[in-house]
C-alpha cells in the first residue's frame, strides 16, 4: 500500500512515511492510492470482536507496511498495537455501544478517557507513530502539531502524553470551547506537552497550524506531525467503528448480511463522515452518509449547490466542535471525485478567492453517496428536550444536531433503511447546554455537570468528576500571528516542563 498527496500524485509515501510526515509538503492530505485489495472480509464480521475489527481495518489500509511487522503476520501486528492502545482505556470492552432510541440506533463513541469520539482513534494514533518511528529508523524528535475545535485536543493530549521521543503542542480558539472541554487540556501535566490558546475561533488556528507546516524552519533532529484528521493515521482508527455497528445489527437481528445501514454523523472537519465513506469503499453495506452541520453549514450548502464558500458570517454556537467554516477532509472527498489536479486547483482557488465551485457531474457523484442537512440553535435545544421527554435518552449538542436533521432528512425522504445516529460527544462536556434544554437552573458550567447528575441520575464519567477541581498547568495564549513563532520557540527548546 502507498499513499499519495490530494494535490499531487507523484508525492508517494508508505503508509509508516504518511503518519509521520501528517501532511504532504505540499499542503495536500494523504489518500489511499487505491481501496483494491482493502476488501473487509463481510463474511466473518459478524463472529469478530471488536479488536480484531479494528485490527482488521488498519492491516487492510496499511497493508506491507513494516510497523506492522510481527512474526505473525501483519493482522497479528495491527491487533498487538490495538491492544496497546485500547487495552484499560474505556469505561468496558465495547468501546461504542449501540442504544435503541425510538426507530434509529444511536452509536455512543463518548466512552473513553476524554468522554468523546475522538478517543477511539487518539489513543491508537501515538501507537502507530511509534511503531513508523522504530519500523523506519526515525531518531528525530516528533513533534505533534494540532488545532482544535475542542475535543481532539484533549484526546491528543492522553494519547501523547508520556510518550517517548515525541512532543505535542495543542492550539485551540479563546473562549470558542467549553469550560470542560479548556479544563481538560490544561490540567493536562505530561512533560512532553504545551496547550495555548489562540486569538480568535478554530479555522484561525487550524489555518495557522497548515501555515506551520509550510514555513517552519526546524531546527536539526526535530520533525513536525499532526494528531488532526488530516494524519491518516487518525482517520484509518475510525474506519473500524462504522463495522463494529453494523456487526452489533447483524448480532441484535435488526438486519441481515447485505442490507444497507445509513449514517447520520454530526460534522465540522469531515473527518468522522469520510471514515465512513472508507468502510463502504471496503465493502460496508452503507446506505446515505448525511452530514449533518449546525448554523456554520457550509457542508450543507456545498452539498446542495456544489460551491465551497467560507467568506460566510461565523457563528459561535452550542455545539462549538462544529464551528467550522474549512472542513479538511473534504479535500480527500474532492480527490476521490475528481482526482490530484482539479483538487489542487479547488484548494488553490479556496485558498485565493476563498470559494470554488464544483463540475455538475462532481456534485451529481458526490449527492449520490451523501446527503446532508443543518439545525438551528433553537431546535438543537429542542431536540435534547424533546428526546429525553420522549425516549429518556440524554444527548449532547452535538449529537442533537445529527437527531435534528436524521428527523427532518428521514421525513423528507421517506428512507426505511436501518440507521444509525453517530453520538460524538458525553452530555457531560456540554452540561450547561444540556440543562438549558431541560429548563433547568445552575450556577456555571462546573454546577450545571453536578446537577445535571442531580436531575436524571445519569452517570458523571469518571474523567469528568470533580474536573473543577483539577490543577491549571497550561496558561500560554498567542494570537493567530504569532503561532509561528511561538512553535519556533518550543521547538528550540528542549525541555518544556520540569
């Protein structure tokens, strides 16, 4: 297996080069060159565990690879990195649980050490950096660069933290975050770590991020990655989840070998939907994959009319890992579609007139697999009311979103087919949100966690109790203009925290 840039298909890199590099030289994203021989084998799925899916998946995308090398065989050498890495770290065994609400599934991807679904993919990410490290030779210090929008920060963070021969520095946007999601990074105390705050809201800092990659000079033994869902080794880890769902179907007798499932995933970045948009180039029997997008719905409008315009108002919303107005991933969309050079040119016309516009036989290939929708606010906060009143289920805002638009996109459609609603975040992370839905009274965000526990007897998460109380160790803030030099400082520094 080889992957090759989005933008330019004479820039090849292994599998083990592709996770470490994060992003190709010339700003394009690393793809598969092609899904031949990535076949999952449908026919055992069901009989499989968790782990041996997911072993399944990442010796099928990273297939020949030497980080995978085990006397066993690669599979053997994809479960032994699984195993490292999922191995104690989730509240039980299934990692993402399916739970009945009315007539859809809603997969629960928020029980990990950092209550979100980016864990899933975060506490295997470190594992598969280090293995690329000891398979090529790579004695340069790693230095891990990422951008959030309030979760993969956090997850990155207990990932990385500890780990041997790499750092990791996590921007995310001032005041654009949660009180939990902030207090979940900064009290952070790995020595290899540095959390900062950015003037301004999560595209500024993932913009200045990409700018890091392009211009940096680093200093001799340091090289710089990312823990993003622009590192295929971040993505390929949530590929697994879309097969474990549908093996929990097959297993509950809601469907049988064959019958197609479809998707609802709440969406900023487009790095969650593309994971499932692989599994069904690997044979999963996908039937929609709706992007579901809160106000900042510039993925709803480019599925509806096929142009990318970020020169768009932005808002501040309640579900705040959402705000996005530059979803990434979709350039790995745009290169499946349309191949390397009519995607370097949208990208480069993105980057200069801040939009582009799609042929209509692109938009036509694309609406064929995707559909998408949006929410307001407003009925965000009416659909965590309406869902606990009516089923007893409690969601986050996030999750919201995705049930808001899987109602209308299901009434508008007619569609009968099994589906499954992507729950990406705990309630917990968004307590004072999901107490205004409930109409209930608190005093900050810390007291609406207890007495959101308080008024449904839902469990607090154990990472998530008592996180007030946890000490502040990160207090840095840079505006977007000086995130390169303040990487160009830390980088020069070798030791960051006694």
């Amino acid at each position: 297996m080889f992957y090759l840039s989005t933008r330019n298909n004479k820039i090849s890199k292994t599998p083990s080069e592709a996770v470490l590099e994060g992003i190709a030289r010339d700003g394009g994203l690393y793809m598969p060159k092609s899904f031949d021989g990535c076949a999952f084998p449908m026919e055992k799925l069901e009989e499989m565990t968790n782990k041996e899916i997911s072993a399944e998946v990442i010796s099928l995308l990273f297939s020949g690879d030497k980080m995978l090398a085990n006397e066993n065989g690669e599979l053997a050498g994809a479960y032994a990195l699984v195993s490292r890495a999922y191995d104690g770290k989730f509240e039980n065994e299934d990692y993402a649980p399916l739970a009945k609400v009315g007539d859809a599934y809603v997969m629960e991807l928020y029980h990990g050490p950092t209550c979100a679904f980016k864990d899933v993919a975060l506490q295997l990410l470190p594992q598969l950096v280090s293995a690329a490290k000891e398979s090529t030779g790579e004695k340069d210090e790693i230095v891990i660069l990422t951008a959030t929008s309030g979760d993969t920060g956090s997850a990155a963070l207990s990932g990385f933290s500890g780990v041997d021969g790499i750092k990791i520095i996590v921007f995310y946007p001032r005041n654009g975050i949660s009180a939990v999601q902030e207090r979940q990074m900064v009290s952070v105390d790995g020595k290899n770590t540095c959390v900062c705050s950015v003037g301004g809201n999560f595209d500024d800092a993932q913009s200045g991020v990409k700018n890091i990659f392009a211009s940096l000079k680093l200093p001799e033994g340091v090289k710089l990655s990312s823990a993003n869902s622009i590192n295929i080794g971040r993505l390929a880890p949530q590929v697994a989840y879309y097969f474990k769902s549908y093996r929990d179907l097959l297993k509950n007798g809601e469907i049988k070998m064959g019958d197609k499932v479809n998707f609802i995933v709440p969406t900023g970045n487009f790095g969650d939907i593309l994971a499932g948009y692989f599994a069904k180039k690997m044979g999963l029997p996908v039937g929609k994959l709706v992007c579901a997008s809160n106000a900042n719905k510039v993925l709803t409008d480019f599925f509806e009319n096929g142009v990318y315009n970020k020169n768009r108002s932005f808002f501040v919303t309640n579900s705040p890992s959402m705000d996005i107005l530059i979803s990434s991933n979709l350039e790995r969309l745009l290169y499946l579609t349309c191949g390397d050079e009519k995607c370097a040119y949208y990208m480069a016309q993105l980057k200069e007139k801040g939009e582009y516009k799609l042929e209509k036989d692109e938009l036509d290939k694309i609406k064929s697999e995707f559909d998408a929708g949006f929410t307001s606010e407003d009925e965000t906060i009416k659909t965590i009311r309406d869902v606990y009143e009516k089923h007893g289920y409690l969601m986050d805002t996030h999750t919201a979103v995705a049930w808001s638009v899987y109602e209308k996109w299901q009434k508008e459609t007619g569609n009968t087919d099994k589906t499954v609603v992507l729950s990406t975040a705990s309630p917990y992370k968004f307590s004072n949100s999901v107490m205004n839905a409930l109409g209930k009274e608190y005093d900050g965000e810390f007291d609406a966690l207890k007495k959101l526990n308080a008024y449904t007897g839902a469990k607090i998460p154990s990472s998530l109790d008592g996180i007030e109380n946890k000490i502040v160790f990160h207090k840095v803030t840079v505006e977007k203009d000086e995130m390169l030099s303040f990487v160009d400082k830390m980088v020069n520094t070798k030791v960051w925290h006694e």
